[in-house]
C-alpha cells in the first residue's frame, strides 16, 4: 500500500533594501533564536562554514584591506556587528509566508583616502512559522526551522565572505565615491548560491533522520504561461518508501493547485507567482506509522460505495461530506477541528475517487488524497 500525505510550507526569504530604526526581538524570538542556534551548532550534517557571521553576534568584526595605487581611496576599515531584530511583516511581501529576512546597511565615513564603513548585519525570524505545531511530522518542522536559520546566516555569511575575500567586491569599495551605493549583492538576495547550499544541508538532514529528499526546479520554458504540471516521483524508484510514506513539501516562487498520486506517480500542479523566474519545490519523504499498517478493514463498504456514487456523480456533494465526517471521527484521517466547510472540490480529486473505487489506487493514497484537501484548507 501506497500513502502520500502532502502538507505545504511556502518558504521565502526576504532581503530587505530600506533601512529602518532597529526594534529588538520579542522574548519569544529571542527565545527561538538560541533554541535553534545552539541546535544548529551541534547539528552532525556538511555545511557552509558560518562563524563568522555567528561571531559577530557576540563581538565586531574588523577587516582592513588596503587599495590599489590608482584607486580612489588608500584604505578601507569595514566594522561588522550582526543582531537579531523584530520580525516586522509590514517589510516583507504581502503575498508570501516568509520564514525570516535580513537587512545589510553600512554607514560610510571617508576621510583623507580612508573610508570607514560601519555595517549592521539584521536578522528576523518569523515566529508564527517557527513555532508553528500544526505542520504533520514535528521532526520535519524542526528540521526546517534549521534550514530557515541556516537561510538567513548565509546571507550574512556571504557578505562577509566579500568583504574579506573578494577582489571584486574590494575593488569596487576603494573606488567609492562620496554618495556611491555599496554593494550587497554579494549577500546573494537572488538565492543563486543559497538554493543549492540550503538544499544540501537539508537533505542531509533528512537522511539523518531516515527519509528522503526530492528537489524539482520548474522554470518558466517548462510551463504554459506559468501553470504546470509535473511528475515529482514514481514509487517504483523509492522501493524504501512504498508502505506508508508521507510527503511533505515547500516550495519557492510556486503556488500549488493541487497534489496528487495516481498508481505509483506522485504530481504537482500549480503555477509560477513570477513566470520570468524559475520556481523550485522541495519534497520530503518519510514513513508514516500510523498508516503503515492501515488494512482496507479500517474503511468499510459503504464508504466505497458512497464515495462511488459521488464520483459518477449520481449523488450530491452533502453524502462525500459524510464520508469525511466518518472518517474524520474514526481517525483515519486527522481534521484541523475546525467546523467542517468545503469549497469547491477540485476535478483530480474526483478523479482519484473514481480510480479509487475501481480499485487502480488503495486505500492509502485516496485517504491521502482527503488529508491533502484538508491540510491546504479547502476541507477544514
């Protein structure tokens, strides 16, 4: 028997480029921050070396490099101090659930061919994502919240990196003129680097704890207009994971429609938030106790036969929300208790119920199938 359950976290990290007065963190955010950090340190998996940047929490950084005869100026002194800040959701985008952000901003003071740049270093975590309890698996959630940490220390990480370590970046400082911007790209808002170094970390994190880690990128030539619909695994390839598997998954610059397993394929179909950029999605693999050892005596024959009907579409939508009220109240799938509501059922669904009835899939994955629809709030 085949299960995917599917829960969502839409994670983006935001770089923000206005400068505001620094408000402290919140006990509660104080609080995570050195939950996850000490964590984080401790944590046996490869990754990017970060101390720097978790250095200078503690005390400044002081780098001094000299310039080129022909530059500008003779000498630059950079100051780096890094502090968490209050996460404020009026700075990020409106649209996006964001696990955390960073600001860079350096104060200059040139003088007789030396500038002083004067750098703060902000980092914010979101805590209504990091201390969210409603995601399926806790050991997944912790997992993620390292990657969020981990997320927002490589933005500080790289920066610095460019500040001691870049001929370019260097460069481009002993030439600034009084009013010049100074360049943070090198704190990788765009996520070239950190894509790939986050992906890493992550999955060597869920190895660890005896999953699997799956990344898709969809860009803009693979979709029409934006929309998609691409195969994320076949179960044939995952024979580890054939019984009891659940899936959960984030995604960046995606908005899911829907998620779906027909046979031993497992879909996602949505659509690209910018289509002029490629979209990525992270999925997760893990098995599920409780449903590893579901047997089909757990869902009985009238439940079949009503789901059957509904599917044909000889009986109205008010006998599939008793089956899920059934099934609801015999715990074969989890509710979010809240009162039940239902807005429109998407087609695959019915889809899956027929190939359910008609026995092509088992009972698993179309008990997944109902969990998806409650998790992304369409049944709650």
């Amino acid at each position: 028997m085949k299960y995917a359950r599917a829960f969502s976290i839409l994670l983006i990290i935001n770089i923000i480029p206005v400068y505001a007065v620094y408000e402290p963190p919140t006990n509660e955010e104080q609080n995570i921050f050195d939950k996850l950090l000490t964590q984080f340190e401790i944590v046996d998996a490869p990754k990017k070396d970060v101390s720097d940047v978790i250095e200078t929490f503690q005390k400044p950084m002081i780098n001094t490099f000299s310039c080129n005869l022909h530059d500008t100026n003779n000498q630059i002194i950079i100051i780096v101090k890094t502090k968490l800040a209050k996460f404020d959701e009026n700075m990020v985008h409106q649209d996006l659930v964001t696990g955390g952000s960073y600001t860079w901003h350096c104060s200059e003071t040139m003088r007789s061919g030396k500038i002083s740049l004067d750098c703060n270093n902000e980092l914010r975590l979101n805590p209504k994502v990091i201390s969210n309890d409603t995601q399926i698996d806790p050991q997944l959630r912790n997992i993620e919240n390292l990657v969020i940490l981990y997320h927002e220390l490589l933005h500080g990480q790289l920066m610095i990196d460019a500040m001691k370590n870049s001929s370019l970046w260097q460069q481009e400082t002993c030439n600034l003129q009084s009013g010049d911007d100074i360049d943070y790209s090198f704190a990788d808002p765009d996520h070239k680097i950190i894509n790939y170094l986050q992906t890493q970390f992550a999955s060597e994190l869920v190895d660890t704890a005896g999953g699997k880690m799956i990344t898709k990128e969809i860009s803009p030539d693979e979709t029409n207009n934006g929309s998609f619909t691409i195969k994320v695994l076949s179960f044939i390839d995952y024979p580890l994971f054939e019984n009891g598997t659940k899936i959960t998954f984030r995604t960046n610059n995606i908005s899911e429609n829907s998620f779906f397993q027909i046979k031993n394929d497992v879909f996602l179909s949505g659509y690209l938030k910018d289509n002029t950029k490629s979209g990525i999605a992270w999925f997760y693999l893990f098995h599920n106790e409780k449903t590893q050892n579901m047997t089909s005596e757990s869902i009985p024959a009238w439940i079949k036969q009503a789901v059957g009907l509904w599917s044909d579409e000889n009986t109205p939508d008010e006998n599939f929300y008793s089956v899920v009220d059934y099934l609801m109240e015999h715990n074969i799938i989890m509710s979010n208790n809240e009162k039940n509501t239902v807005s429109t059922i998407p087609h695959w669904f019915q889809k899956n119920a027929h190939l359910w009835v008609t026995n092509e899939i088992d009972d698993n994955t179309f008990v997944g199938s109902i969990q998806y629809l409650i998790s992304a709030g369409i049944i709650s």
